[in-house]
C-alpha cells in the first residue's frame, strides 16, 4: 500500500510475530517500509533563505510512504495455489494486512513518544494491491503476479452528509462547544478497533465520567434524559472493567460489557448532535 506521507519508522524491514505468540515463535509477517519522493522534499527543506511566495504555487512535492506486508507464517504451496489464493483474495486480506502495520505503527508512537504517529485506515491509501511473490522479490515491494483493489465509493444519504456539517459550523461558529467526551469517546473508540481492549476499558471509564459531567449541562440535556440515566447505570460495571483492564486482559464478559458502554455513549452524542441541530 501508499499512503500520501512519510510512515515514520525507519525505512527497513521488521519481522513482527502474531500478538499471542511466544518470543521464540518463528516470525507471521514480514514488514518492508519505504519512504519515495524524499529527495525532492529534503531540498527544499534545506533552503533557510526566505524568499518571495508566488501568487499562485504550484503544489509543494512531498514524500510519500510505502508498506509491503509479507505473509510469512504459511508459505503457498507453489505457483498454482499462490494462483487460486489471489484469484479470491480481496479487501479481507487487505484488511489484515492493514491491522499489521497498524501493530507496528502503534509501537513507533510508544518507543518514540510521540502522539502524532497515527494508524492508517483503507481511505488513507493512495494505491492498495494484493499478490504473489517469492524472496527478495516481495521484500522490495515487487511480485509475481498482483492487482490493484479499488475502493468502493460509498454513498450517504443527504442527511447523514449534511449533519456532520451542521455539527462543525456550529462549533466553529461559536454556537455550540465542543465536549471533553466527545473527544475521549473516539480514542477509546480507537483502541477498541485496534484490539488494545485493556486501553479502551480505560479510556471509557473517562469517557463515561466526562459525558457523565458535561451532558447534563448541556442545551439538548432535556432530550437525552432517558440516555443519561442508562449512562448512570453503567457507571458500576465499568469501573470494575477499568480496574480489571490494570491487572491484566479483561475476560470476555467484561469486554463485552465495554463495547455496550461504549457503544452508550456514542449513542447519546449523536442523540445530542441531532438535538442540537
């Protein structure tokens, strides 16, 4: 895949092992990391002097990031059913494919503390393919035999387009504030699609307390008092999940129960967002 930045972590390779294996478990994927177009932007970074700024630039050249991930863990058997697995694989297996680089992604903002590495989704990527190959072939980003994935463009109704719309020129209009909650319920939302549920447990427990806090102040609280009571009555549960989630991996009950506050509190903001509107 290409996305339209620079990755982050060092162009190279990385061999990363499936979460749930032992430190001497032979490797899962094979990540190849590269940066293209970087020359061009290093120079122009170099160039301290200040100088004119035409009417209208032409658009700056940036680098961009390529991610080759190598499934390594069952090698195909040969030509033939390396030809039968890419005449059905599609966006599943791409979709795994993207959730190891996110690992790795996930790791560099950790080892370099830096909150501003972020995980990719499908719509970031400039260009997806998906194939084949043997070696040192796929280690370059090369291969055998492969094909492009196209996107499917999805289409939105003409309210669910326009209410997000409304939502923004509200807050940047002044109209409305933007919440504390609003903001902690996406990185819990984050964490939970990425499979870091000790994480989301935290993370919602505060999301909770601060929608907790702040919707009842809120203009649409008459609207959503029936949501706020049921976000009272998982207020218990998702303390014990929290405090669980600091002693190790929450079990499957307790997981579930996050989602379904989670999912709570989602639900009482976008009540809020349409109230408002």
């Amino acid at each position: 895949m290409e996305l339209p930045w620079a990755l982050g972590p060092p162009d190279g390779r990385y061999l990363l092992r499936r979460p749930t294996d032992p430190p001497d478990a032979a490797p899962a994927h094979v990540l190849v990391l590269s940066t293209l177009g970087a020359a061009e932007r290093r120079r122009r970074l170099g160039q301290r002097r200040r100088r004119p700024a035409e009417p209208e630039p032409e658009p700056t050249p940036v680098a961009t990031g390529r991610a080759t991930i190598i499934d390594v863990g069952e090698p195909l058997a040969g030509e033939a059913a390396a030809q039968a697995w890419l005449a059905g694989a599609g966006e599943e297996e791409f979709g795994e494919a993207l959730a190891v680089l996110n690992r790795a992604l996930h790791a560099f903002r950790l080892v370099t503390a830096d909150p501003y590495v972020h995980e990719i989704v499908r719509d970031h990527t400039l260009v997806a393919r998906i194939g084949f190959g043997v070696g040192e072939q796929v280690a370059e980003g090369q291969w055998t035999e492969a094909h492009e994935l196209v996107a499917v463009e999805r289409k939105l109704r003409r309210a669910a387009v326009l209410q997000p719309q409304a939502h923004l020129a509200a807050i940047l209009n002044g109209r409305q504030r933007a919440l504390a909650c609003e903001e902690l319920t996406l990185r819990a939302r984050l964490d939970l699609d990425h499979g870091r549920s000790r994480e989301a447990a935290l993370q919602v427990l505060v999301a909770l307390d601060a929608a907790l806090a702040e919707l009842p102040l809120d203009p649409a609280a008459s609207e959503l008092s029936k949501r706020l009571d049921e976000l009272r009555s998982r207020r218990d549960s998702t303390a014990l999940a929290a405090q669980a989630a600091l002693a190790g991996e929450l079990d499957l009950d307790t997981l579930a129960s996050v989602v379904v506050t989670l999912g709570r509190i989602e639900s009482a903001l976008r009540a809020r967002a349409v109230a408002s509107s």
